[in-house]
C-alpha cells in the first residue's frame, strides 16, 4: 500500500482526540470523525487514537478494517460511488459499476494514480425508485445505463485536465 | 412551563399555520435526491421576486416516492393541494396559479387532501389510500420534523405524559396485552421483552433503538426518522420509564446524515422542552438520549453485534444467553427494539391495547410498514394491516409491474428473506405465513421482479452481499456461505453439474443449523426459495446453459437482426467500447463476439425504431453468418 500523503495535519487530529479523549462515547465515532477531517484513516492517526483511548492499536485497525464507511486510503478528487443494492442490481447497476471501471480505468476501491478519480461501491442509498444509481461527489444521478454513466463523467474529465 | 401550556401554544401555532398560506416540500432524503432543495430554492427566489412572504416548511416523506419531488400548497379556504414531480421550472406557474391566483393548476396536482366536486382526485380515497392504514406513518410528510410543537399539536407526547403517571408493571402490561410484535423482522414479543428488562436486577439499564437499516433496499426507518423523529423518541422514552433505564441509545447508521442531523434536533428540542433530561414532566423519571453513529455493517443489526458496536468494538454477535436483559451494553441490562417498534409504543398508550389488538391476524397485530420497490408501477413507502394479502400490495398499492411486463416474484425481507412467487400472491401477510413460505418479515423491504429478472441471479446477488458481510466468527457462515457463492458463479456461468443442486441444498441447509445468528441462519433464504419456487430455471441454466430471463452474461451474446438493422444508422458502431462492432455507413452491423464485453450499450443505443439488438441464449443459438466469420477474420474494423 502507498503511504504518500500521510503528512496530516496533526492540529485537528490533536483537537478531535482531546475532544473525545473522556467522553466514553468509544472508538467508531473518533474514527468517523478523523475520516471527516482526513477524507480516510491515516495509520498515524488511528496510532493516535489508540495512545489516547489506552488500547491497542491493533483493536483501532479491527474496527477500521471492520465496517463499511472506514477508507484506508485517500478519496480521489471527484469521488464515484455506484449503488449495488437490490433494485439497483435488478436495473443494471452492475452493468454501470463495469462501465465506470472500463472508462476510469481503475477497479472498486481504487484510486487513479493522478489522484481525480475513486470509484466505490455502497451497499444502498435509499433511492430505489431512481435506480440505477451513482453518486459523483454528492450530486445523485439517478436512472443511469453504461452509456449514461460514461457521459456524466465528462465535465468532471474537463475539470481535473492538468494545466499546462 | 408545565406541559399543558406547552401543548396549547402548540395547537395555537399550528392552528395559525392553517389560516395561512404555506408550502410543504417533501425534503426527506429520497425527495432531495429527486430535486426537493432545487425546488425550495426556486420558490424563495419566485417568492422574493413577487415579494410575497409565505412559509416554505420542509417536511419528511409522504411515502410516494414516484411523485417526488411533492409539494402540499395549503391557503386559508382552500383546498389543501398536492402537486407531484415538481421541477424548479414548474415553481413560477405553482406560484402564479395558486399561490397568488385561484387557479389551482390541476393538471400538475395528484389531488386534494380535501373532498371537492372538481374533476381532480382527493386523496385519501386513491385506491392506494383506500387499503392502507397509517398509524406509525400518520405524520410522515404533514408535519414540520424539525419542529416538536408540529407533534405535540397533534396529540404528541400525551403518551408518555399518560405513560408517567401508571406504574412501570402497568405498562408492560399493556403492551403485552396489545400483542406488538418486534418490528426489528424475527417477531418476538415487545412485552415479553420489556418485561425480562424491567425484571432484571441492576439499578444501572439501558434502551436502545436499532435504527441500523442495513439491508439493502429497505428504507423506512430512515423515512420515519427523517419524518416524525419525536414519535421513536417518545416511544423510547416510555420503555426507559417502564423498565427502569436512566440512558438510552439511538444506532444510526452513518449513511443517513439527514437522520442523524433531524433527530439530534428533536433531542435538543425535547430536553428543553422537558419531555426528556432531568425530572420529566414533572415525574421524577430522569431519561437521556444520546445519538451512537454506526459505520456500516449489516450484521450490526443482530442485537449484540449492536451493542458491540455502541460499545466501540467490532460488530460480531455473541452467544446467548445470557440475554441483552440480563447482560447488555456495557454488561448491564439493556432493552433492544427497532425503530419501529418503538413507533407503535405512542399509539398503543394513547388508543388502548384494544385500537392496536383489533387490528391484523390473530397472532399479528397492528400494521406492516413496507418499502416498494423493482419493476412496479409506484415505487414508494407503503404501512398496510396485518394480513393484507400480497396481490393487494402488488397491484393496488403498487399498481402492478411497469411497462406492461409479467409479474414474477416479490423478494420479501432483503438478504434475509426469500423469493415469493405469483401462486402465492393471495398469501395473507403476516410474521407466521411468510415464514412457512421460507421467506420472512426482516427489514420489510420489498423488491418486486418482472420476466426480465433471473432467479439464480437475485440469489447470487443477495449471497454475494451475505459473503461481504458475514463477520467471520462461525465457520459455516464465513466459509459456508463462499462455498454457496461460487456454486452459483458456476451455475450462472454454465459450468455447474446438476448433482451440483443437491450439493447447494444440502449446504443452504448445513449453513442454517450451524450459523450463531440471523445473518448465517438466514442467509442461505434467497437460494432455497429460489430453488424451491424456480427450480426450472437453475436446471435450464445448468443443463441447456440457458438463461431464460437472459440476465446471467457468460450464458448470453447480444446479436444485430441483419433484417431490422439500418444501414444508414451507427449508433451502436460509434458507442462501442471495444470496438467490436463492424459495418460502416451503409452497411448492417455485426458485432464480434470475441470481441464483445456483453456492456450493453449496442442495446441501449439502437434507435427504437428498429430495435435491432437483441439478446440469445444459449450462446450455441446465436446464427452463424458469413459477415460474422469475416469480422472476426478481421478482427474487426
């Protein structure tokens, strides 16, 4: 795994932790939060949050690789999130997911290597009447189709061309 | 301010509200991702424009997911009107017509919530309406859920305001005696529950609110905390009263943000009011809710993979006994109900066990909420009686399957559920029959299937999700369940035997016996069923290498009708991401199918007018054309 960009900025990992340093409200809500600030869990800081909370950090890493929401790596710019739930499923959403692979040319769960594009699957977004869905950055686009999804990457295409 | 005055300044404001004109905007999330905040914006500036004040109120979810983005305009002597799909460019006439005019601009409005003689539908007697019985979704999309005066003033809180003054054995009485059923899917009994919690010896006990909605495609815990957060709250601070808790915990999974946001709000809201903190209305009673976000595990639905996770730990369930009401969170006595269940707490207390007993079969009481969802006509949020049969949901509630096409089964339940095929269509639904069925209640999500759906498919696609989200502790889940997967790979891919099924069987069962909880137990679901009811279609999968519903891609090869394909036309040449498709202008398409990635877009492209793509299975169907060799001879263009 790369370990670029792990330089964080160790003044709001330093407030987060002294906020939740004796709240007793445990570990996943600290993990959400550092994710928050960071975009996803640097190893230098959930070392932290195991000094802080006096537990090993090996406990840290088994809830981080746990659930779904905790990211060991950094998003992309224009984060892609394609919905695999049930309805999505039944109108194609795979279909989507391969395309967005094919034309981002990264797999689920990847970064690109310029760093523009991440491409995820989530289990639901709670809106199947739109399905097929997938969500760039926050904007929903709802009733996509492998075609459809390539087209909406086009102005987040334009936007991250390097400038020179 | 003791409660009674609090409740009449309620009722004064929302009787004010009524004598002025206001916008209701269905902004839950399902209503945002369909446009809702675009057209609030719309009506601020069209307002600001016609300098007109009016109140724009961002409500939850009406449960018509088809129509959103809604709108409810209401003006004093008029007619309440609801308005469904509105864009931002549509704002202008809304205001325009009714806003300032008298024209109600019917041909945009779905109906009146009040009766009229005009050609224009009243609501509350759509057929939909006509079989559904709201009494946990009454509120959802008529009140302000950032606002607990909306809720006092009607009738909210006088539960738990009656609930204070009985003693705790009293209550748990009556929720006994209403016969509520846990809403979490398994149907224990709420009382029951209630009970052994008030029972347990410990001055320290806690109540929590599972509200981690992780199957995927259900979302009505989400809609009813978006919605009407003070009716789950409420009911969860009667069942702290009743077994004797100082804390309670809402699960919400992080996934729902504008959930989390609203109800965080009507906790806020609630403290100061005094309906929850120190000395509850007066009481004595000293209850504290508290917010504990979940990070995403559908096993952290299991009880005390929950508790593991409010606690900070990884979500793995555990052995019991000992029950959560005798050693919960934090090794205390602990009472563990769904969102809603909680729900019907208010209800049960304010109408008397017998409003809720009177109500559903005979050992299934009150309503089933339901999420709709698939190849339906009106995909939305649906709360129907106990024993409603599922041909009434499918057809009158849901308006059958779209686009003229057959119905072919309701997946009942998620991940944990089964198929239910059209013979029992007139099954009565309740927490016993759909059981037997081999499906369950679960989360309530229902996703309907038409002819285009692959049986084997669905079943690989909910035992693939299963696999990902096993936890790992029993070996029958984490392993079983893989070897089940990749059964079915091999079936969907062509390559399975047919003493393969026995084997498939025999494990489904195995992984049932030998799972610690629900997520293993009823994980092998969608595959029996699915054997059980679509037997035919594994078999044509194995033996013809047929996919009948033509779903399952390596049993498939898409192929250009030379006689419908139009030589003039390229869409399907220019789309291609392979490349695989051969002709230029003028000529007919063929598509190379070495080349061919099976993505779909040559289909999705065709003009209609020709349609000229199609899919084949068995793949030994596809007709052997000279152009087809040549192309390949080629390798294409």
């Amino acid at each position: 795994m790369k370990e670029k960009g792990e330089e964080i900025s160790t003044e709001g990992l330093q407030t987060i932790l002294e906020k939740h340093k004796n709240d007793g409200k445990g570990l996943i809500p600290i993990l959400l939060e550092i994710q928050k600030e960071f975009g996803y869990l640097p190893k230098e800081a959930m070392k932290n949050v195991a000094e802080v909370l006096k537990i090993k950090p090996v406990d840290v890493w088994g809830v981080a690789t746990f659930f779904n929401q905790f990211r060991l790596t950094p998003l992309g710019k224009n984060h892609v999130k394609v919905c695999m739930g049930t309805a999505c499923h039944l109108a194609g959403g795979r279909l989507v997911l391969e395309a967005l692979e094919r034309e981002l040319k990264i797999k689920v769960g990847e970064t690109s290597d310029d760093g523009h594009f991440s491409l995820e699957r989530v289990a639901c977004i709670g809106c199947c009447m739109l399905a097929p869905v997938m969500v760039i950055k926050d904007k929903i686009y709802p009733k996509m189709s492998s075609f459809k999804a390539e087209e909406s990457l086009i102005p987040y295409r334009q936007e991250s061309k390097p400038e020179d | 301010m003791i409660f009674e005055e609090i409740r009449k300044r309620a009722v004064a404001q929302w009787e004010a509200l009524k004598n002025e004109a206001h916008i209701l905007v269905g902004a839950a999330t399902c209503g945002r991702a369909a446009g809702a905040l675009d057209v609030i914006d719309a009506f601020k500036n069209e307002l600001a424009r016609q300098s007109i004040d009016v109140r724009i109120i961002q409500v939850g979810c009406i449960g018509l997911c088809y129509a959103e983005p809604l709108v409810i305009i209401s003006k004093p002597e008029s007619l309440r009107i609801v308005y469904h799909n509105i864009t931002p460019d549509l704002v202008p006439r809304l205001v325009e017509g009714y806003i300032i005019g008298d024209d109600p601009c019917l041909e945009l409005a779905s109906g009146t919530l009040e009766t009229d003689e005009r050609e224009v539908p009243y609501i509350p007697e759509l057929p939909r309406f006509e079989h559904e019985l709201r009494l946990i979704l009454r509120h959802c999309g008529y009140i302000d859920p950032e606002n607990i005066h909306d809720y006092i003033a009607n009738g909210g809180y006088n539960a738990l305001e009656k609930a204070l003054k009985m003693p705790p054995e009293k209550i748990i009485e009556e929720v006994k005696k209403s016969g509520l059923r846990g809403r979490g899917g398994a149907g224990f009994q709420t009382g029951l529950k209630w009970d052994l919690c008030h029972k347990a010896n410990s001055k320290t006990k806690y109540v929590v609110c599972n509200a981690d909605e992780g199957d995927p495609g259900a979302f009505m815990d989400r809609v009813i905390l978006e919605s009407d957060p003070h009716e789950v709250i409420e009911g969860i601070i009667i069942a702290g009263y009743a077994v004797g808790a100082q804390r309670g915990y809402i699960y919400v999974r992080a996934e729902y943000p504008l959930a989390i946001e609203r109800v965080r709000k009507a906790l806020r809201q609630g403290e100061e009011i005094g309906v929850l903190g120190e000395n509850i209305l007066g009481s004595g009673f000293n209850f504290h809710i508290e917010i504990a976000e979940g990070a995403g595990a559908f096993v952290s639905g299991e009880a005390t993979a929950l508790v593991a996770a409010v606690e900070g730990r990884r979500s793995e369930p555990r052995v019991r006994p000992p029950r959560l009401a005798e050693a919960g969170l934090w090794g205390r006595p602990t009472l563990l109900n769904n969102v809603k269940t909680f729900a019907y707490v208010p209800f049960i207390m304010r109408r008397g066990t017998d409003g809720f007993a009177s109500i559903g079969t005979e050992n299934s009481k009150g309503t089933a909420v339901f999420t709709l969802a698939g190849k339906i006509q009106f995909p939305g949020l649906t709360e129907v009686p106990m024993g409603t049969t599922l041909r009434r949901v499918v057809y009158d509630i849901a308006g059958g399957i779209r686009d003229g096409k057959q119905f072919k089964a309701v997946q009942i339940g998620g991940p944990s559920g089964g198929c239910i095929p059209e013979n029992l269509l007139d099954l009565p639904i309740d927490f016993d029959s759909l059981y037997e069925a081999g499906s369950m209640m679960g989360s309530g999500g229902m996703i309907f299937m038409d002819e285009d759906d692959c049986a084997v498919d669905t079943a690989r696609f909910f035992l693939d999700f299963t696999t990902k989200e096993s936890c790992g502790k029993c070996t029958m889940c984490r392993i079983g369940t893989l070897q089940l997967l990749s059964i079915l790979d091999d079936i969907t891919t062509g390559k399975a035997k047919l003493e393969d099924l026995d084997l498939l069987q025999q494990l489904a069962e195995d992984i049932k016996m030998g799972s610690l909880c629900g997520l293993g137990r009823s994980a092998p679901n969608p595959v029996l069923t699915t054997m059980r009811y679509y037997g035919d279609e594994y078999k044509a999968h194995i033996l013809e290498k047929r996919c009948p519903a033509l779903v399952c891609k390596d049993l498939i090869a898409y192929y250009i009708l030379p006689e419908k394909c139009d030589r003039a036309c390229e869409h399907c040449v220019l789309v291609c991401p392979t490349e695989a498709i051969k002709g230029g202008k003028g000529e007919i398409k063929v598509i190379n199918q070495e080349k061919c990635s099976k993505c779909g877009t040559c289909l999705e492209v065709c003009p209609p007018q020709y349609s000229a793509v199609v899919k084949i299975s068995p793949v030994s169907k596809l007709p052997s054309s000279p152009t087809d060799k040549e192309a390949s001879a080629q390798g294409g263009r």
